[in-house]
C-alpha cells in the first residue's frame, strides 16, 4: 500500500452503517492476519484507550451540539493515535479500528449534515497526512441495517441498552450515513473498498481475503 515500508505494520478500518455486520468482520480479520504470523492489535473508535472510553460513553449517551460531537470524536482520536495507533504500527504490528474518521464524514458529515470542510479541518489537525493503509466499508440497504439493528439484545442481564444516540436515529438519518460512506469511498478508491455485506458470510470473506492478499 503506499507510504507504507516494509517495517511498518498496517492500519486497517472497518466502516459502515450501525447494523452492516461489520463487528463480525473484525475478530475474522484479525485470526487471518495473525495467521501470516504477524503482531495484531484489535481497537475501535469512539475509544481505544482509557480516555477514550470515557469519551465514548458521552457522546454516545448525552445530547450535545454538532460542532461538540465531532470535537469530542476527534479529541477521542488524538489519544488513540498517540496511545494505541501509532505506536502499535511503528512496532511493526497491524491495527485493526473498528471505525476511524470516515465515520465522522458519514455520521457527523452525512447523517448530520456538517460541512465536510469543517471535518477535513479538524482531520488535518489532529492526524495531518496520515490515513487508513486500507478501508472496508460493509455496505447493506439502510432498511437491511435497521432489521439487524432492530434483532440486537443487551449484552448481559443488567447491561445498558443495547441501542445508543445514533442507533436511535431514524432511516433518513442512515440513509445520509450511507450515502456519505459510498461518496467518499468513490473520493479515495484505492483504500476504501465497498463490500457488499447483504450476502453470505463466506461469499464476504471469500472478498476480505483477496483484499488482504494483496496488503
Ligand atoms: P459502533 O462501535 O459501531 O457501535 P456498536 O458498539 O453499537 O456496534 O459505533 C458507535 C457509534 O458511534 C456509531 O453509531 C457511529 C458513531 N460514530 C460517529 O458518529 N462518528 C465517529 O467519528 C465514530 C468513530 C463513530
């Protein structure tokens, strides 16, 4: 992939809408990837590290203004990439984020219609030049997600509900998140790879592999 050397591990995003399968996807590539004997580190965003944590649970759980998502989204990324991301890849090991910031182009761009101009200030900020080695975005019909979406159960008696801030958002809303994933996928073609995820599991990851083939 390019800027990458031969020492550098490699940096792997998955994205889509809540609801696209995508956390399936995750454990998979990660056993395919240690397979080849290389060093794994799994992550996602909102998250990834203590902070960031903290962070996550506000901003999926509390209402704020725009301009205070996207701020909290990115501040949660500036410690991921100092704490967890870049040194895991300047150890040579491969991370694997469960979103990074193409869902702020979709989610806070798309779903709510910030200008990405305003996001692409903050991307160049907090992360200057740096992107993704590459990027999966699982990619289902939205009323396909919010079946998935709608199947989902607390993860243990007693935990929170299962559904957060935007899962709670309506259709018109994932459309937009759709449609700002499937843009910017056509703005950066040679990372972000759209994979159909309205079909079988192994014809999915039949695909993943050929990409990971070549990485
Ligand atoms: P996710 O981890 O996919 O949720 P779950 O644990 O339910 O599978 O993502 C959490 C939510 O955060 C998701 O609805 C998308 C949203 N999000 C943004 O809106 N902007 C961002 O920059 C990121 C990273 C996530």
């Amino acid at each position: 992939m390019s800027g990458a050397n031969a020492s550098r591990g490699r940096f792997i995003t998955l994205e889509g809408v809540d609801g696209a399968g995508k956390s399936t996807h995750v454990g998979w590539i990660a056993e395919r990837i240690r397979s080849r004997g290389q060093e794994v580190v799994v992550t996602r965003e909102p998250g990834g590290t203590p902070l960031g944590e903290q962070l996550r649970k506000l901003v999926l759980g509390e209402a704020m203004h725009i301009d205070t998502e996207t701020l909290l989204m990115f501040a949660a990324r500036r410690e991921h990439l100092e704490q967890v991301i870049q040194p895991a890849l300047q150890a040579g090991k491969w991370v694997i984020s469960d979103r990074f910031t193409d869902a702020t182009f979709a989610y806070q761009g798309g779903g709510r219609q910030m200008a990405a101009a305003r996001i692409a200030i903050l991307e160049d900020w907090v992360q200057g030049a740096f992107q993704p080695d590459l990027t999966f975005v699982f990619d289902v019909p939205t009323d396909v997600a919010a079946g998935r979406r709608g199947g989902r159960e607390p993860a243990s008696p007693g935990a929170a509900s299962a559904s957060d801030r935007f899962e709670r958002e309506n259709l018109a809303f994932f459309e937009r998140v759709r449609d700002g994933y499937l843009r910017r996928a056509a703005q950066f073609p040679r990372r972000m790879k759209v994979i159909n995820a309205n079909r079988a599991l192994e014809s999915i990851q039949k695909e993943l592999e050929e990409y990971l083939v070549v990485s």
